[in-house]
C-alpha cells in the first residue's frame, strides 16, 4: 500500500521533485543579493549579476538534462502544461507588483518574502494534512519566510542592518535564495531513493 501510494506521489510530482533544479536558482538569488547588499551605489556595472544568471541558467539546463537521462521522463498532459504556465504567469506578475510595493513604499512588511511564503506553501508537493515529511519541511519554510517577511514590525524597522543587510528585502531574497537550495536538496536526496534508475514514461 505504501509503494503505490508513494508512486501514485512520485508520478503526480515528477518534476517538480527534481530538487536540484532549485539549487542554480538559489544560488543566483543568494549570491546577486548579497552582490546587491555590499555594493555602492550608485551601481555602474551589472556584469556579475548576468554572469551569475547565465551559470545559473546553464547549470539548470545540465542537471534537468541529467534526470532525463538518468530517470527517464514523465510527460504531462496538455491540460496539465497549459495550467501549469497559467500559474506560472500570475506568479511572475504577483512577483512585480510585489517588488514594485516593496521598493517604492517604506512598509514595515516584505511582500516578495510574502509571496514567496505562500509559494512554498502552495506549490506542488502543496502542504496537507495530516502532515508528512513533504507539508511539514515546506511548513517550515514557509513560517520562516513568514518570519522574515514581517520581522521589521517586532524587531524594529533598522534590525537588518545590525546584521550587516542594507535593506529587509535584500535580507529576505538572500533568505529566499538558501531555503530554496535546501528545499532543492532534500527534494533530491527523497527522489534519488525513491526511484530506480529506470525510463518512466507516462504518455
């Protein structure tokens, strides 16, 4: 019972379980704050920024063409592709008006943190209950971006720079940045067991 309940997850989460994926974009998100954070302003050159996009893109490309050689591939249906890009969209605008809320109004609240909150909470494998390891490390997550997110209104609006962020929303997307590649690795790690090295096709 266990098996086909953890195949029937397997199937239905596919690619989205394909952690390391995350992992690039993390990093490019980590370490383009921190560039942003120690920068002086104003900034004259973003050559670093695009590099960090480009190895990140590359990596990206690498690691999903190594699970396909290495897993195989679960195709979804065209109804599945069309919902998941008209998700994908309302997320990407969700994401700019947060950003444009975030640094033309001085709030005591980060809504990118916010939004990426809700992402980690709602996202495939989404948070059920009862909880298992899936709800409950993405419950986690998601409470501590929650945290962050609203941490000027209990910690004081200059908290972040004690810890040595020029601004919360440079502090939140570095946060951003590394739970994804923890995410990432654990969703790995759980997929590499969970499935032999065998071609998956699901016409």
């Amino acid at each position: 019972m266990k098996s086909i309940i953890q195949t029937e997850f397997l199937s239905k989460n596919y690619s989205t379980l394909h952690g390391l994926k995350g992992v690039p974009i993390g990093l490019c998100l980590l370490l383009t704050s921190y560039w942003a954070n120690i920068s002086h302003y104003p900034v004259k050159n973003i050559s670093l920024p695009i590099v960090f996009a480009l190895v990140s893109l590359l990596l990206f490309i690498a690691i999903e063409q190594y699970y396909k050689r290495t897993f195989g591939e679960v195709k979804q249906t065209f109804a599945s592709r069309r919902t998941q890009r008209i998700e994908q969209f309302i997320l990407a605008v969700l994401a700019l008006v947060a950003f444009w809320i975030d640094v033309t109004y001085n709030l005591p609240v980060i809504f990118v943190g916010l939004l990426f909150a809700a992402g980690f909470l709602f996202d495939k494998p989404r948070v059920t209950l009862p909880l298992n390891k899936f709800s409950t490390l993405k419950l986690i997550l998601s409470i501590c971006m929650i945290l962050a997110s609203i941490s000027p209104l209990y910690l004081g609006a200059n908290w972040w720079n004690t810890i040595g962020v020029r601004a919360p929303i440079i502090g939140v997307t570095m946060l951003v940045g590394m739970l994804g590649v923890i995410q990432g690795t654990i969703w790995h790690i759980f997929f590499v067991t969970s499935l032999p090295t065998a071609e998956v096709k699901d016409e």
